[in-house]
C-alpha cells in the first residue's frame, strides 16, 4: 500500500537533511491512557503537556480520518566545537543542549513543510496533513516509539541507534495510509544509570517521571524555585541533560548536521553578571532565537543568580545587593537575598545592617521570608 510513495518519501527526507523517519498507523494510544492519568492524578505532570486527554490518545479528534502518522527525528550536536574561553572573574551560565541554536521547534516545521510539499508533488490523492513538534497535542516519544524509531528509556526519552537520545523529534498526521514499520524493543537492560545520577530523583523507573522535580522543569518556573533544587541545578540556567549525559546509549554521540543548530558560545554559555540587569530589548537580542527563551527572561534570570551562588562567585556580591534594592520584581529580589547570604563567608555585620534595612520596606511575602531566613543564615555563620 503506497509502498513507492513511501520508499520515495524516505529518499527524499535523507535528501531534506531529515536524520531518521519511521511510520506508524494513526491508531488511538489507548495503552498510554492509564499513565498519563495515573501521573496527572499523582501530580506528576508539568503542566506543560497538551491538557486534552482523548486528544493526545485519539489522532481522529484531531485529525478527519487520519490514515497514519510519520515521525521524523532531528540530531543534535552534545558537545560545542567552539569553547567558552575560561576566565575566574567572568563565571558563566550554561543552556541545556535542547536549546542550542535555534530553537528547534522551526527547524522540525521547516522540514516537516518540505516533506508535505515533497508528498503533496508526488501523489495524485488529494493530500492532508497535520505537523506538530512538542507543543502538539500527542505525545512525541510514544508517536516515534511506535513508528520503530527507537525505544523509550528509563530517562523517558526516545532512544535512537544511530543519535541516541540527542533528538528533536515531530510528526504528521497524514490521510495516507502507509505501512507501518515495526517498533524497537526496549534496550537499557540492567542499566539504571540515568535514575543512579538524577541530582533529585525525578525518574520513577520505567521510563515514566515526576516532572515537578525534574530540574528542567525547576529551570523553566517563574516562581521562586525550592531550596532544595538551588544548589543542584549547579550553573545550568536552562534544561538538564544529567540523565542522557550519563546514557551508555549517547557516548560519543554528537551529531553536527544542522547548521542552525550550532550553539554560539555568548548565547549559551552567557557571563551570568551579564545577565542581572539587561532590559527586555536586550535580552531579546541575546537569546530570543533559543528554545530557552520562551519563558522570558525572569526565570533565566533568577536562575543566573543561584548559578552564582553555586559557582560561589564573591564577585557578584556588589550587583546582588544593587539588585536587591533596585529589582522591582519579588522573585528576583529574594532570590538575590539568598544568594548574598549563600556567599557570605562571616557573620557580616555590613550585610545584616543593609538587610535589616530591608525589612523595614519589604511588602512581598517571598521578599520578606528570603530576609528572614538569610539573616538566620548569616548568624549563623562564624564572625
Ligand atoms: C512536558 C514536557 C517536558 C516536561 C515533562 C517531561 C516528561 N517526561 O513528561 C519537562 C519540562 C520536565 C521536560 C523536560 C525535558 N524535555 Co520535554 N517535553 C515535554 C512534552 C511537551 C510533553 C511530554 C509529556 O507528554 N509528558 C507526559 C508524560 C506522562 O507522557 P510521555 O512522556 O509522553 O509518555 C510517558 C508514558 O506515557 C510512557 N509511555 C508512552 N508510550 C510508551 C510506550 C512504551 C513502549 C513505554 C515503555 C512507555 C510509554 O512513558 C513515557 C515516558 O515518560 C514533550 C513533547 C510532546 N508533545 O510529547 C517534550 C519532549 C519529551 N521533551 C524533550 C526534551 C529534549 C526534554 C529535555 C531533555 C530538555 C532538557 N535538556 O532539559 C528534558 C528531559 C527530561 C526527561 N528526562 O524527560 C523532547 C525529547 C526528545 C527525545 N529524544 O525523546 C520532547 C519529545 C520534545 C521534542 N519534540 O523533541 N519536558
Ligand atoms: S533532566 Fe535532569 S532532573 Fe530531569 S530527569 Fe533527567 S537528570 Fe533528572
Ligand atoms: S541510562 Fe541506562 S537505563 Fe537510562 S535510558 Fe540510558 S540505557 Fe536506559
């Protein structure tokens, strides 16, 4: 059934530069539907998923009559051919490889269009489709899981043989019916490496994951973040890749295929000083083309100041409390104030007097409870 249009689409993606493609049917997922509400009901999820339940299992309630689904997959590089250059004043943050170059939600659309123009000049039916890449209603992994891809690892992401797991993946819905390619069994064996080194023990075990301590989701938060991820975010401002780092399946992996994929070290490595007082238009300018920017500059900033702390950078302390009387906005505010108590390497009489004065005109509640636990902290502290 179309088994010439499908050899020809498979030439065709190798030639569009697409790294790996696979088809499945346009069945309903009915076998993930106890997981994906045992994990919502469980608080499990970040939020972050398509919230529509019956639309991520049934591809006919998003798509008239769906015939098949094809899944294409995009290598990314892991590690940087240019390094950032090494200097013990100017302590750099890093972005998670997911957002090195250009987001790569418009490079998969790139080439998901080119594929359908691909399909729509060589068949005479008339063609339909339906292209999504992570914000789409299903579910990615399960999609190229069943179209033979690779396999979902204990790290609950899509495994391939040739990238490992450092892959963009999307899909179409399509009215064609192609057939099917047969599913890759489950590899990982006795390994549990990914669960071994997950800083806060998000990983359940079977591939499944409690979002909420997921670090990449703690990065992606506008709140303050939990004292107890502070420290283990270490200086990665954006994502975590701890778990497919640490995958036998990606040693040596490191794919530089793309072009608009190659990091640039000022956008993904940023001076984290650098990054506390820039204004809208500029941070626009520096990391408006990376994935990691679409929450804005507020969690990224905050994020900069705990790598700060992290990274124990005695240097920022002036800006810090210049950002502590001058940022408008609590979360920053507080986030400073535990920085400059985290730093402190005495009592300091200095610092307890300038947040002593604090409290005097904080209102916000976050603001408040950082001044209260970081005068604590510093008494604590030896003279
Ligand atoms: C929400 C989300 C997040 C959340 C939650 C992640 C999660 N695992 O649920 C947060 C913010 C934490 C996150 C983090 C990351 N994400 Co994310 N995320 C998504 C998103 C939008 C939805 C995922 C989702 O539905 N989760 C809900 C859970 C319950 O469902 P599920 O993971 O789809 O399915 C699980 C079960 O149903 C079951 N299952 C389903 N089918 C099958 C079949 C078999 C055989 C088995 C055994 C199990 C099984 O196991 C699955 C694994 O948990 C997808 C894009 C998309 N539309 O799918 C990207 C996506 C999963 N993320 C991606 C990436 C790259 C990341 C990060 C690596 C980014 C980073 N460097 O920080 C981390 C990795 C964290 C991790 N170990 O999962 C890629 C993964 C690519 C790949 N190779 O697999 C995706 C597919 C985006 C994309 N299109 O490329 N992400
Ligand atoms: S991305 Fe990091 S925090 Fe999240 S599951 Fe993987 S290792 Fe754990
Ligand atoms: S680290 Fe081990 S357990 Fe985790 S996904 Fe890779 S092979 Fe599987």
């Amino acid at each position: 059934m179309y088994d010439d249009l499908k050899q020809k689409i498979i030439a065709a993606s190798a030639e569009l530069g697409i790294d790996k493609i696979g088809f499945t049917t346009a069945a309903p997922f009915t076998e993930m539907a106890a997981s994906l509400q045992a994990q919502k009901a469980a608080g499990h999820t970040s939020g972050f998923e398509h919230q529509v339940l019956a639309e991520r299992l049934y591809p006919d309630q998003i798509f008239d009559q769906p015939q098949s689904i094809i899944a294409i997959a995009l290598a990314y590089p892991s590690k940087m051919q240019q390094k950032a250059p090494r200097d013990r004043k100017q302590r750099r943050g890093t972005f998670a490889r997911a957002s090195w170059g250009e987001d790569y939600h418009f490079i998969l659309r790139d080439k998901m269009q080119q594929l359908a123009e691909f399909i729509e000049a060589n068949t005479e039916l008339e063609f339909r489709f339906k292209p999504m890449v992570d914000t789409g209603e299903l579910s990615d992994v399960a999609v190229a899981q069943r179209a033979g891809m690779g396999f979902i690892g204990r790290n609950g992401l899509l495994v391939t043989e040739e990238f490992g797991s450092f892959v963009y993946i999307g899909e179409i819905i399509t009215n064609i019916p192609f057939a099917p390619d047969p599913p890759v069994e489950n590899q990982c064996g006795t390994c549990t490496r990914c669960i071994d080194y997950c800083p806060p023990q998000a990983l359940l075990g079977d591939g499944r994951l409690n979002a909420q301590r997921c670090l990449s989701y703690q990065t992606q938060t506008k709140g303050m973040m939990a004292e107890e991820f502070r420290p283990q975010i270490r200086s990665v401002i954006y994502g975590c890749d701890i778990c497919q780092l640490v995958c036998p399946f990606n040693r040596g992996k490191d794919a530089h295929h793309h072009a608009r994929m190659e990091p640039e070290v000022e956008e993904v490595t940023p001076v984290l000083q650098s990054m506390l007082t820039i204004s809208n238009k500029e941070f626009k300018q520096r990391f408006g083309r990376l994935a990691g920017s679409w929450r804005g500059k507020k969690p990224l900033q905050r994020n900069a100041i705990i790598a700060l702390a992290n990274v124990k950078d005695r240097s920022a302390v002036p800006l810090l409390l210049e950002v502590i009387e001058n940022d408008p906005r609590p979360v920053i505010r507080a986030t400073a104030i535990w920085a400059v108590a985290e730093l402190a390497q005495h009592a300091d009489p200095a610092l307890q007097a300038f947040l002593h004065e604090q409290q005097i005109t904080a209102t916000d509640s976050e603001v408040q409870q950082a001044l209260l636990a970081a005068l604590t902290k510093l008494q604590s502290k030896k003279d």
